[in-house]
C-alpha cells in the first residue's frame, strides 16, 4: 500500500516480498532483526511465497543463498555488522561464482569494543569482495535501491548489497511508498545462465589452476565496472515507473558553490541542510562499487575545495576509504581535498558539528585529515 508511515525494516521487508524470492535465510543480528522478523511474519500469514531458512550463522545463510542461487531461484538475506564480518569468505565465492544474490545490510560498527550503533565500516571493509554496493539515504531510497538490486543483479550477474543506515533508518519511521505491484520493472526470475540441474550434472565454483583463476578474476573486474551503465538504466527505468529518481543513479548533486561536500548514506540529510545554508554543493555518492569515477571527476570540476565526510576510517592510513579513492581519481586537479572522519559507533553528526565542518573549508590544507570530537 502506497505511503504508509512505517518503519524502514518493515518497508524494506515489504518490498523484498513483493520481488518475490523463492529462499530467504535467516539469521538476526541488531539492527537488521526487524526484516527477517517481518518477513517471517508475512510467511506465516500466508503473504510470502518464499521458503524461509532459519539457519544457525550468518556464514550459514550466505551458504543456504549460494545453495539456493546456484539452481537458479532468486535467493535473499539481510545482516549487519558482525554478521557480514562471518560472510565473508562467502561474499568472495558469491562474486566469483557470479551469482545474483541481494543481501540488504544494516550498517553498524564493528567491535571491538562491542557497539551496536551504525557506522559504514562493516560494508566498506568489504568493498573489494566483488559485490556491487549501494547505499541509500532515505527509507524511501532504501525501499527503492532493493527493487533495483535484484534486477541489477540479475541483469549483471553479479551479487548486490543495498546498505542502510543502521537504526538512523531501519528503525525511524517515515513516510514511504511501497508499490502494490512491481511486475512491469522486476519480472519473474528465469536464469539464462547456467546452474544446477539433476538432469544436467555440472560443477560451478571448483578448483582453479593460476592462469585460468587469474582469466576469471579479471573477467570479474570487468564485469564491475561495466555494471555502471546497468546501474544508471535501472535506475532511470525505475525513475520513469514510479516517478522517483535519485540524480543519475550513482551519485545524485544538489546546490551550487564552489566547495562541495562528498559523503555517503542518511547522514547526507543533515549535510543537504548545512550546504545549502553555506553556498555549498552536496555531492553524495550512491554507488560506492563500482566507485563512480567518471561522474565524480564531472560534478567536482573547478571546485576550489573538496570536504569528504565519511563514517569509516582506514586505520593506519588516515581518513576514510571514500577519501582516498577520490583523491585518487581527482589526482592532478586543483581541487584541496580534506577529510572528516565521523559517526564511528554511532555519534551523531549535529546540524552544529556540520556547520563548523562548513566552516573550516578555507583553513584545512591538502590531505589533511580530522576526527570528530578531536
């Protein structure tokens, strides 16, 4: 039912229904627990199709997608934190074996110390694992972004994570659209790849020697980066269907100046405020694989200086991973470039605390990189 005032799990859960996955497994962890409760809710009142797996791990339920995904159903599951952080061996196999599973996370810090409050460092210490990652800023661009990933991944046979804002929105309730009928934009799943068929025994994901493993590895890559134009045309053909559109699919710009601001999820709310009220422009990046490099260079030309925010930090570095990305894509531009570190754990990002962020553009030197609450 179109906008309901809803909490975002329960808005995503609402959504995953209706793109209509054949196995969903399950394993809770905070702050994710409210979509597989909903879901399992929904399958006991008979409105999921679905077979839900409650499985003893998160290692337990990528295994359970990558069982169900490798004979050709569409296959589903949802993690934080920790959780991912159990993935992981399993979030490589899943992109090398080139299966199009979609896993919503529900970003939160990482321990230790044990924190439950959100961050982004459990996705982006993951960003070099083959799957595609994107990150929303609304429950409503939460709702949308799954929709997309499935066919995202189908399209482009690589696995999707749609990462949000860890109780900042899976558990704020907002007003969201959740369309009654999605058939038009997500068809059934009919696999045109190979998998598993009693009838037609194979072997997917076995033994590689060196030089076929690097092909593939490559052939991976490859696949990444072309998967910016699927990325875009799914997204404008979602904008065309439902009337929501989010700039160009990968990044979306708002405001003019010459300083922009570059940073990643819901925390771009408060930062969109603090822009527009400083004469600065708001670049925020909703694809962060594959990094958006292209568009980036476009939207930050003959800007005088760049303030990357991120909530993740790239210990033993400095700043944070979006950072140095970028101030490897922007290398020989004029552009000073500088970093703030914040939220790690869960620390809320003022209207306050942006204002003076705003307001130390001119001061910060190249490279330089500050914590919040230094």
């Amino acid at each position: 039912m179109p906008n309901q005032i809803i909490e975002g799990s329960q808005a995503v859960a609402k959504m995953v229904r209706l793109c209509k996955p054949k196995v969903l497994a399950m394993y809770p962890i905070t702050p994710s627990t409210h979509i597989p409760e909903t879901l399992a809710q929904m399958k006991a009142n008979g409105e999921l199709d679905g077979t839900i797996i409650r499985v003893e791990s998160e290692f337990s339920a990528l295994s359970a997608c990558i069982g169900a995904s490798s004979t050709g159903v569409r296959a589903y599951t949802a993690t934080s934190s920790q959780g991912l952080a159990l993935m992981h061996e399993l979030l490589f196999a899943t992109a090398g074996m080139r299966l199009p599973i979609v896993i919503n996370v529900v970003n939160r810090a990482l321990s230790a110390p044990l924190n439950i409050f959100n961050d982004h460092q459990d996705s982006m210490s993951e960003r070099d694992s083959g799957w595609i990652q994107l990150y929303a800023g609304t429950n409503q661009e939460a709702v949308d972004m799954t929709v997309q990933a499935f066919r995202i991944a189908e399209e482009c046979l690589l696995p999707v994570m749609v990462c949000m804002d860890g109780f900042y929105l899976s558990h704020t309730y907002e007003v969201v659209d959740v369309p009654d009928d999605i058939k038009g934009f997500l068809p059934d799943y009919q696999p045109e790849h190979c998998y598993l068929d009693p009838n037609k025994p194979m072997t997917i994901g076995t033994w590689a020697m060196p030089e076929p493993y690097m092909k593939l590895r490559k052939e991976l890559n490859d696949a990444a980066e072309k998967s910016v134009g699927t990325i875009q045309k799914v997204h404008d053909d979602y904008a065309k269907a439902f009337g929501r559109g989010y700039g160009d699919g990968l990044i979306e710009v708002t405001g003019e100046g010459s300083t922009a601001i570059v940073s990643i999820g819901s925390v771009c709310q408060n930062i969109e405020a603090v822009a527009k009220e400083k004469g600065m422009q708001l670049v925020r990046v909703r694809c962060f694989r594959p990094f958006p490099r292209q568009q980036l260079i476009g939207a930050l030309k003959g800007k005088k200086s760049i303030i990357v925010i991120e909530k993740n930090a790239a210990l033993g570095l400095g700043g944070g991973a979006m950072f140095h990305e970028l101030r490897s894509a922007l290398k020989g531009s004029d552009a000073k470039i500088a970093c703030y570190v914040v939220g790690l754990g869960g620390v809320d990002v003022t209207l306050d605390y942006l204002r003076k962020v705003a307001d130390s553009a001119d001061s910060l030197g190249d490279g330089e990189v500050r914590w919040q609450n230094e």
